[in-house]
C-alpha cells in the first residue's frame, strides 16, 4: 500500500476527528526525549476540543504518572493489559484491567523462567530498564540501553516467549511478552466503549492512530486514518499492516507535523 504523505489529509477527514490515539516511543519521543513542542501538541489537540488517548508498551508506573500530569484523557498501557484515566471530578487516578485479580496473579508467575531463558539464549540483550514497575510484561531491551542487536536476535527473542505460550510484540526498543489475549487495539476498543459509549466500527472514521513500529501493526490494519511518523519506514518490512498516512519528519517532530497540519484543517 501506497504511504500517502499527511499534508495531503482532508479538511473534511479533518473535521470529524473526535479522538487521537498516539503511541510513545518514537512516535512522541525523539532520540530517547520527549520534545517540548510534541507535548505541547498534545495539549494542543486537546484544547481544541479531541479526546488524546497514549496508547504505549510502557509500564503501569510510567501510566500512572501519564494519565496525571500529562495534557490527555487517559492512557492504554502495558501494550493494552489496562487502561488508566484521571477523574477530575474526584481527584483519584482510576484504572481498567484486562484481567480479573486471580488472573493478574498467575499471568505474573510465570515471567521469570521466560526471562531467564532468554537472557541465556540471547547474548547482548537485557531486562528492560523500566520492568521494575510493570504488571503484566516481561520486556526485553535490545536497542534502549544496550547496543543494538541485529533483528535475528530480535525474532529469537520473539520466538522464545511465543514458544512460552506468550503474545509477543515487538516496538522500536523491546520485545514485549505477556501471558494474555489483549493487544493496543482491543483495549482501545474496550475503552471507547466503556468510557464513551462509543462503538469503534461505527466511529473509525472520526479516530486516528499515530505510531512507528511493528507493534502498532494491528492499529494501522483498524484505522483508516492511522499515520506512520517518517521513521515508520525503517520497520516497513516487518510491519503486517502499514499506515495509511505519513509525515515527513521523524519521531515527536514528525507528531508536530501530524497535529499542526490537522489543526490547521480544523480551523480553515
């Protein structure tokens, strides 16, 4: 499928949109930062009135602080094991799960014999360094805070925790494991649901995704407005799914792009 470059997008296309779901990690970062202007374009799409949903495979502790101090209305962690939002109304952080508490406990157990395996199996990799406050994932860093390994060993990282029984996901940085069924897209799914009554297949016109890497290949596959920032072109051949839409600039600049020229559109 043909990228077609964003700045093509339609006023109308433009007009509709009533929520923006970003990822994180290249997407809104840039060289491992968060860049001022791709924060205050999240604020920015907010002001004028979209629902912003981060949808990441951060941890739950990176959501936590997300979901309170970021200009957005909740966020999709752990590569879709919860959702979490601020409730102003109040004043407590509150939290969707995907699984129910005793699943919660069992899905955990099983982790560290996972880890250890592919430490062994996988020389040059590591824990990421944010595992620490994760719930439901084991990722593996092979590009974040180690040098980075050639994508065979990225797919026997993968290919270890499917053999586990694991889903496995690949991002920019890690390989994400988990013992479970969700994904980014059925947990974004869920939430439009239940938090506003929204059925996605009736709404995918009015919603647009922004991502980067191979993981988000299920949200390129489900909207129709998903854009790629220009980086998404170094993982093209590994992505089942591409976006519809492309920027020009990379990472948190190629977010600055996405938001100005659909802001831009909104207010024509």
């Amino acid at each position: 499928m043909q990228l077609r470059p964003f700045e093509h997008f339609s006023r109308v296309a433009a007009q509709s949109v009533h929520t923006v779901f970003t990822d994180i990690d290249d997407t809104l970062s840039l060289q491992g930062r968060l860049p001022a202007a791709a924060y205050g374009a999240l604020e920015r799409l907010q002001e004028a009135g979209m629902r912003v949903i981060p949808v990441t495979g951060r941890p739950a502790g990176w959501c936590d602080h997300i979901a309170r101090f970021w200009p957005v209305d909740g966020v999709i962690g752990e590569n879709g094991a919860f959702y979490m939002w601020h409730d102003a109304q109040a004043h407590v952080l509150r939290s969707r799960h995907w699984l129910a508490p005793d699943q919660q406990v069992l899905a955990r157990q099983s982790l560290a014999e996972v880890q250890a395996r592919i430490l062994v199996e996988v020389p040059g990799c590591a824990v990421a360094s944010d595992q620490f406050c994760r719930l439901y994932d084991l990722a593996i860093d092979f590009c974040e805070d180690v040098p980075a390994l050639p994508a065979t060993a990225v797919d026997r990282i993968a290919a270890l925790m499917q053999e586990a029984g694991m889903t496995a996901k690949v991002s920019s940085i890690h390989v994400n494991g988990w013992f479970g069924d969700w994904d980014k897209l059925a947990m974004a799914r869920l939430m439009l649901a239940e938090r506003y009554g929204l059925n996605f297949d009736q709404e995918t016109d009015r919603l647009v995704f922004v991502g980067d890497s191979p993981n988000d290949a299920p949200m390129f596959e489900a909207f129709p407005n998903a854009v790629g920032v220009a980086n998404v072109r170094d993982c093209l051949a590994r992505l089942t799914h591409r976006p519809a839409w492309i920027t020009q600039a990379p990472g948190g600049l190629g977010f600055v792009e996405f938001a100005d020229h659909l802001l831009a559109l909104r207010n024509a």
